[in-house]
C-alpha cells in the first residue's frame, strides 16, 4: 500500500492512482449512489454476493488492520489483536468502490453485468459508515502511520512519550483495563498495565499510581495490533523490554558505562533504565557530597551515564554509580583544609545530629548545631562560618569535621 500513490476522496476514502487514472474528473460517494440509485429505479436489480469487483483495492472506514497488512505484504494481523469485527466469524464489511467514468462506459455492453455491478456498488456504499472522526485526523499516507505498520510487521521497537493514563479495551470482547497511553501526532497507542513491565500492585489505584511515574517519559515499545478505523493501536512495552535486554545481559559487567534513564525517584534511590534493564541508583552513588533530597538531583526522564558497579545475574539485579563518573575532590581535600581553620560554606542539609555544609562541590562538613536558641539555628541554604575540627580521607572517601561558629547571610 505505501508503495502506491494514495488520493482522498471528499469523505474521506483512501483510493488508489490506478482506479482513476482514465477519469479526468473524480466521482465522490454521493455520485456512486445518486447513480446506483437511478438503475435501480429502471430495473430494480436486487445485490447478490459475489457481485462485487474483488481487486479494486479499495479502503474504508469499515476497513481492517488485517486488509492493510495483506495489501502491503505483511504478515496475516491475528484476529485476537485486533478489533473490532476481526473474532473469529465475524462479518467485515464491504468497501466502498470507486469506479471511473469512462471504465463504466466500457461495461455498458453487457447489460446485465452493468446492473449487477450498480446494484453491487449501492449495497457496498450503504453498507459502509464513514471513517472515524479520529482516523480523519491521522491519514494512513502519514509518516507516523508508517512507523506504526512497520512495528506491526516487523516487531521493530518504538520510543514514544507516555501522554495519557487511560481505562481503555485492547482486545475484542474484553472490558476496559488500565493502560498508559503513548502518542505522536495525535495517535494514540495503548499498552495495558499487564504488557507495561511495571510490577502489579493487585490494587487498581495503587498501580495507577505507579503508572503514573511514566508519564511525560518516552518508553520503549513493539506494535502488536492496530485497529486504524478507530485510530488507535495496541503495544508491548514487555516485549520491547524483553528483546532489549536479551541483547545486553550476556556481555554485561561491571565497569561498564551505560547510558540510563531515571524512571522512579524515591527517598533514597532512584530506579533507572537502559537497554531495557532497570537498575537501582543508590542516594550514597548520587554525588561525593551530602544529598538531602533526592528530587533536588534527580528528576524521572532526566537521562544521564552511570557506572555498573555490581551485576547479580542470578537475580538479574545491578547497582550502577552516578558519581564514579564524577572527579572525587577528596584527595588534595587533606591540603585545602586544615584543623581549626574557618570557612565558608552553603548548608545542604539540617538533620537532627548535624548541619551538613558544602564547602565545595562534593566535600560537605558534618557540624554540631549553633549554641544558641532555635530562632538563630541554620536552615538549608544559609551560607555560614565553618571551624573544622578534623580532616580525613580513607580508601577514596573523605570526611570533614567542625561546627559552625556563625551565620553569614541568611537564605532568601
């Protein structure tokens, strides 16, 4: 089909080249019936099955994923991923047929043949509805379309953004389920939450709340059905997942360098993805320095490299490091500080045994409270008055010690 010029009648009923090539003039579905009409007025000519020209090529509304698929060569579509009117039995009906002009003429010869053929043409246009208004919206000649088909096809992997979490029906004759939604172009494809690769809850509303951490992300998916008159497909992010990562584990180790995508952000680790693993990004592998807040570093879709520190196979479990990327400021940390000596920091976090402050990037000092009333105590943000009581560095972590002695500028 993508190989062959397509043309657009008024009501929205894709035609090809070679079915109007004698015409110069095309003839929209309200000719085909005013004319089908007229001939049965004159002889009352009744349809009869068969009657109709089975190589026009003709696609409707009414026109299946699995007329698509055969028109371009592709495999047969199987009948559970797609619906509606594609279960076993079912009736798929007849495609409108655009008929030129001049190859009517060529027909009127045979009388009886021209009759069957008009009385055909009017049962196939009246059996037909028009195409679905979101359908209208994304041709089938468009590049997203074909992107579509072609993961369909050829079980090829798509990344799209997750712009909906939707109670939606992805197979015929089932009941509404949830799924996120990703799109482009104003398609929309739908991947039940069982085919998402997220871990089931068994609670509806708990894992909607899971299912909402993709949002707004780009994930990974494979096209398993399509329904095109309703304008929407069915996807696998399981599948995509599967085929990613059954490239990657058997050469994966440590040392390796990835690039990830944070997927969940918690308190104290962050969940990231990359060639379909997901990995766990301690707190403690963030950065050199103090991380009060985990969001405050890390957002989900933020995509940055990570160092694989730890693979368990058996398990399928790995742990990868963001700051072993990251310069380590501890070593010549021993000759920039030294005891007792004052300086000036940012506080990166309060806690109830300490202030941590940031004297520069990646070296925090843990320091006692002021000795002075709750009023006057530092607060995230404040830049204040280090005196370090210790400097120590051992087997490539380092730690300062001290207090602070005052408070310089209050935050804003």
């Amino acid at each position: 089909m993508y190989g062959e010029p397509i043309k657009v009648l008024d009501d929205g009923v894709f035609i090809n080249d070679d079915q109007v090539q004698e015409n110069t003039e095309e003839m929209n579905v309200e000719e085909f019936i005013e004319e089908a009409e007229e001939a049965e007025e004159v002889d009352g000519t009744e349809d009869t099955e068969g009657t109709g020209d089975a190589a026009t090529g003709v696609l409707s509304g009414e026109s299946t994923a699995k007329d698509v698929a055969n028109d371009t060569g592709a495999e047969d579509v199987p009948k559970a991923d797609v619906y509606p009117d594609m279960a076993d039995g079912a009736e798929v009906k007849k495609a409108p047929r655009a008929r030129g002009r001049k190859a009517k003429a060529t027909e009127a010869g045979n009388d009886q043949a021209d009759q069957a053929d008009q009385a055909d043409r009017k049962s196939s246009v009246e059996a037909s509805e028009p195409v679905h208004e979101s359908a209208r919206k994304v041709p089938i000649q468009s590049s997203v379309w074909v992107e579509v088909y072609s993961s369909r096809q050829n079980r090829s992997i798509l990344k799209w953004p997750v712009v909906a979490i939707e109670q939606h029906a992805v197979r015929n004759g089932q009941e509404q389920v949830l799924c996120l939604a990703v799109g482009k172009n104003q398609l929309k494809g739908y991947i039940s939450f069982d085919d998402s690769g997220i871990k089931s809850s068994g609670s509806v509303s708990t894992d909607r709340i899971r299912a909402l951490k993709y949002i707004g992300q780009e994930i990974a998916f494979v096209v398993t059905g399509i329904v095109y008159d309703e304008g929407f497909f069915v996807a696998s992010r399981k599948l995509a997942l599967a085929r990613l990562s059954g490239r990657v584990w058997p050469s994966l180790k440590e040392g390796m360098v990835v690039h990830a995508v944070a997927r969940k952000v918690y308190d104290k680790n962050v969940i990231v993805e990359f060639d379909g693993i997901e990995a766990r990004l301690p707190i403690g592998e963030i950065s050199y320095g103090w991380v009060d807040e985990m969001a405050d570093h890390v957002q989900p879709g933020d995509e940055f490299d990570v160092k694989v520190i730890r693979v368990d196979r058996e398990n399928e479990r790995v742990i990868v490091s963001k700051k072993a990327l990251i310069p380590n400021p501890w070593p010549g940390a021993m000759d920039r500080y030294q005891k007792n000596g004052i300086y000036l920091g940012k506080v990166s976090g309060v806690v109830t045994f300490g202030v941590f402050v940031e004297l520069e990037p990646g070296v925090n000092a843990l320091c006692n409270h002021l000795r002075t009333t709750s009023k006057y105590q530092a607060q995230e943000g404040d830049m204040v008055a280090v005196q370090v009581s210790s400097v120590s560095y051992e087997n490539g972590e380092g730690r300062v010690r001290g207090g602070v002695i005052r408070i310089v500028r209050k935050a804003s």
